[in-house]
C-alpha cells in the first residue's frame, strides 16, 4: 500500500519538480547573462592589477585601521601556529604525516586573513607592486610595512598570553608545552643565512597562496588557492617572521615550566631569528613574487628587451671575435 503511494506521488509530482527545476534554471542562466557574472579564476595579468589596487588601499589606510588590521593578523597567525603546535606535540605521527598535517592545519591562519580581513607583515610584501608602479611612495610601502609589523607582533603576543593563561599547553600531559618550548629554542639556534634563505622559500608561497585568493571569485576559491602553498611552506621548515612571534612569546610564558633544555630562547635569540627571517620574507614576497609579476605584466618591458637583445648580440659578437683571435695566434 506504502508502496503504491509512493508510486503515484512520484507520478503526479515528478512533471512539476521538473518545471520548478527548469523554471530556476532559466532564471538564472538570464541572472548570469544580464549581470554578466564571472565564474572563471583571474588569470595572472588580472590578478597583478587587482594586488596593485589592494596595495593602494592598504597603504593609504589610516592608522587606527593599519593597526586594528594588523593586531587582529597576529592574532589569526597565532591560531595558526598554535594548531601547527598541537599536531607537532603528538609523537606518534610519522615525518611526513606530521609535516604535512601541521601545514595543512597552519593554513587556517593565512585563511582567516584574507576572507575575515586583516593586514599581514608577510601578505603586505606585495605592496612593492604598487610601488613600482608608482603609485605609492616608497615612504609610505616603509609606514605600512612597520605598523603592519609592530601590529603583528601585538596580537601574536596578546594570543600568546590568552593560549597560556587558558591552560591550553597543558593538553596530552604537557607535551604541546614542551613542543612549544623546543621549537622556540631550535629556531633561535639558527644560523643567520639559514633564518635568511628560509624566510625567502617561507614567503613565496605565503605571497603566492595569497595571489592565489586574489585570482579566485568565491571563498572556495580562496580558501583553496591558499591551502596547498602554506602546507608547503610549512611542511618544508620555512620561517615565516609573525608566526615565530608567537612562538616565542609561548616559549618564552613555558620556559620555566618544563624540564627542556632552552639555553638559546632569549631576547638576543629571538633577535637572531627574526631580523634575518624579516629580510628573506621581504626579498620572497617582495622581489620573488610582487617584482618579478610587475615587470612581467605591468613594466613597459619594450625598451628592457631591446638592451637585453643588444646585449646579447654585442656577447655573441665578441666571443666569436675571441674565438677568431685564438685561432690566428694558433696559426
């Protein structure tokens, strides 16, 4: 009997499901039309001129919303490193299976970012676009970089205290205390061009998961485009210079309460991490990406290839005159 209804409502009600179905379709394929929406990503020459309009916006903020900005990114990369942590603590989790996972988990910071809003140390390297647009002075890509960065370090360091204060570190019997402590400790154990050459591999990706989101046009999009470069930053061993803030504040609120070894985490050890992670994220994200991308699809690059071509015309011309020279004087 069950059956039999179930039959005859499909038969009455299947006709009208698949008016409503096609009624909705039509209206939205003339929704697509008449507002002309694009679903495709950016391609790479879009999204350099949509990152050098973000630039302009983002240097030309106040300073209230700068610093606002910026203390809300510590805090978002402090949710990230803090997780990161907590996936490091458990030993039990192969090289790789580590490594990865405590990418994938760091990406939530970079995330929260971009799609909640927030002006990031790391993110903001690609402001040199605009720069050499000129469209910004470079007073002003200096004025954002600092406040960004001294923000940064504000809410990485206010995270820090909440995360301690909460007990949080004490989880699975105080391992996510000590990891917290060692990986402080190994980083300021650094040498500085190591620091260096990894804060440029950290910030290519960064700033290339953000290029990524600014080429999407949804927040899977984003989120996405974002996801895979932090995972691989991370799962490297690269030094991004706002997360290590907040892991050094959190060694530095656990040192005492754990029997690890920590004779490095000081302030001159902190300081010998972060100059030179500083330095390489700028040259990553600043050079690598934003002034590599500018010259490719903004610089008038007509005059710089008619150099390059002389150049290598005169090389060419040379060699063989040198080639002919050695031949005479074998003769």
């Amino acid at each position: 009997m069950r059956a039999n209804f179930y039959t005859c409502g499909a038969v009455v009600f299947f006709p009208d499901l698949l008016i409503y179905c096609a009624g909705f379709y039509l209206i939205f394929k003339e929704f697509t039309v008449t507002t002309n929406v694009k679903t495709d990503a950016r391609d790479p020459a879009e999204i350099t001129e949509k990152t050098e309009g973000i630039g302009i916006a983002k240097a030309n903020k106040d300073l209230v919303s700068q610093s606002l900005l910026g203390a809300l990114a510590g805090v978002y990369i402090g949710f990230g490193a803090m997780f990161y942590t907590m996936i490091k603590a458990d030993s039990t989790l192969g090289f790789a299976t580590a490594h990865i996972l405590s990418g994938l988990v760091f990406s939530v910071g970079l995330i929260l970012v971009v799609v909640a809003g927030a002006e990031l140390f790391t993110g903001n390297n690609l402001l040199t676009i605009a720069w050499a647009q000129k469209k910004i002075t470079g007073k002003a890509l200096l004025r954002n970089w600092g406040i960004v960065f001294v923000s940064n370090f504000v809410g990485a360091v206010l995270l820090a205290s909440i995360i301690y204060a909460s007990g949080h570190p004490d989880m699975h019997h105080g391992k996510i205390a000590e990891t917290y402590v060692k990986v402080a400790n190994a980083k300021c154990e650094l040498p500085f061009w190591t620091a260096f050459f990894r804060g440029i591999g950290c910030n290519i990706l960064v700033c290339l998961g953000v290029w990524l989101a600014y080429g999407g046009r949804t927040l899977t999009d984003k989120v996405m485009g974002i996801i895979f470069p932090v995972t691989a930053f991370v799962a490297a061993g690269f030094e991004h210079s706002i997360a290590n803030i907040y892991i050094f504040a959190m060694g530095f609120f656990l040192q005492g309460d754990v029997s690890i070894v920590s004779h490095s985490l000081s302030f001159g050890g902190v300081l010998h991490n972060i100059i030179p992670v500083v330095l390489g994220n700028i040259v990553g994200g600043g050079v690598f990406v934003g002034l590599t991308y500018w010259v490719i699809y903004q610089r008038d690059n007509t005059a710089l290839s008619a150099k390059i071509e002389r150049g290598m015309v005169d090389g060419f011309n040379k060699l063989k005159q040198s080639v002919s020279n050695i031949n005479k004087n074998d003769e």
